[in-house]
C-alpha cells in the first residue's frame, strides 16, 4: 500500500511538467540539429518501436548511438529514445538492463552538460527511483541526496522553479528513507519538503497541506501516533482559520484522527 501511495503520487508529479522541458533544457547545450538522414531513420524506428518493442530493441539502441555521434549525447531526441528503452526494460523485468542503461545515460550527461545540469539530475533521480523499487536501498541513497544536494544549492537565489524543485527532492528523498523503513530520516525530510513548500506556496496551500498528510501517515505507519494526532490538528486548525470548518481538507484531516482512534 505504502509503494502504491508513492507511485500516484510519483505520476502526478510527473504529469506535472511541461512535454519535454527536461530534454529541451539539455538541447540548449549546444547540441547540432538532426540531419534529414537521421530524422528519416528515427521516423522507420518510431514505426517498428510501435509495432513490436521487443523486436525493436536492437534498432533502438543503434539509434540511439547514431544519434550520440551526429548530434551530442544531450539531444533531446536520444534522451526521449533512452526513455522508452527504459520502459521497455521495465515491462520486461530487466532490471540489471535498465539499470545499466541509466547509468550510460547518467555519465553521458555529465560529460556533456555536467553533474548538475537539469538534464543530468532527471536522471540522476530516475537512477534512483528504480534502484529504490529493485530493493537496491544501499545503491540508491546516494542519487536522491545527491540531488538534493544540487537543488538546494539551485536554489541559493529562490525562484519559483529553484523553489519546486527543492520541494520535489527533499520529497523524493523522504519517500526514499520511508521506503527502506529509516522512519527517522525519512522524518527529517518530510519536515524539510513541508519547510520548502511553505517557502514556496504558503502553509495552508493544498500542496503544502498534501505534504503534511504523507507526513501524518508515515507517522501512522510507524506507530508514533502523538505526533499523527498532532499533525492533523494542526492541519485542522490551519485550514479552518484560512478556508472554513467545510474545507475539504479539514473533512480529510478529521477522518484521519478518527481512524487512530
């Protein structure tokens, strides 16, 4: 249930962003333009990827190869064929494979735009997220505090993206201690993403408030019930003084102490 929680909350997130605006960032390194030769080819692949990914697998990576000598590892276009070469891996199982590929991927970034490009922390925490669900905690702590890390030195001088992105790792790493069962740190973390929304959007803003709940319920889950309880009434409090005692998240928080009683 706990993974499960994560993984809507993960696909939110993601939808979140504009199509394309991590790949777009790295195109800006400098990278050449796709010859009419190779877009062609990347047309005959798109219709065998579509048509059969299993049977596609070589083609792609071939693809991808060409793609890193004629134009820069950074185009968009072979990070969007890394994506889906990673999805398959994923339908398939392979994780060994899909961890191998990210990590081609990951050093390929940081010889072309650097170690803290955009571009290069997408996949520094896409690294870390599917070591993370492979059960591979020792191997993935590192790519969550590394991004951390660089979002937090991003945002030195806040702006509205310096300051969503620091919201977003300190929750990927929270959700990370949490998963390998470290309640203590993941604690520290949630305490700093709720900190770093609030920097953000305010305290009673509904993201912020969404934080405090995964909060409250890793709370829940770890048997510190004092401070469940504490939680939601501050949320209740919070929310009454800013939307009213109808606001929905008061109704949430409500049912969430009634259920630890």
């Amino acid at each position: 249930m706990k993974r499960f929680r994560y993984l809507l909350a993960l696909a939110a997130i993601l939808s979140s962003f504009p199509a394309g605006l991590a790949h777009a960032q790295a195109d800006s390194a400098g990278t050449a333009a796709a010859s009419p030769a190779l877009k062609a080819e990347m047309k005959r692949v798109e219709a065998l990827y579509a048509s059969d990914r299993a049977a596609s697998e070589a083609e792609v990576i071939a693809l991808i190869d060409r793609i890193e000598r004629e134009t820069g590892f950074a185009n968009r276009d072979a990070l969007n064929w890394g994506d889906n070469l990673r999805f398959l891996y994923s339908s398939q199982g392979r994780v060994d494979d899909k961890i191998a590929l990210l990590t081609r991927f990951l050093h390929s970034l940081e010889a072309s735009v650097g170690p803290d490009h955009p571009s290069t922390l997408d996949w520094v925490i896409r690294l870390g997220f599917d070591l993370m669900y492979a059960e591979r905690h020792g191997e993935a702590e590192p790519y969550f505090l590394r991004n951390l890390e660089a979002r937090r030195a991003m945002n030195s001088q806040p702006d509205d993206d310096t300051q969503y992105e620091l919201t977003q790792a300190a929750r990927n790493t929270a959700q990370f201690y949490e998963d390998a069962g470290d309640y203590e740190k993941a604690e520290t973390y949630w305490l700093e993403t709720i900190a770093a929304a609030t920097a953000h959007v305010g305290e009673a803003d509904e993201e912020t408030v969404e934080w405090m709940d995964f909060l409250g319920r890793m709370y829940g889950d770890s048997g510190q019930s004092e401070k469940r309880i504490a939680l939601y009434n501050r949320i209740i409090a919070l929310r009454e003084r800013h939307f009213g005692a109808d606001d929905w998240w008061v109704e949430i928080a409500r049912e969430r102490l009634a259920d630890t009683e």
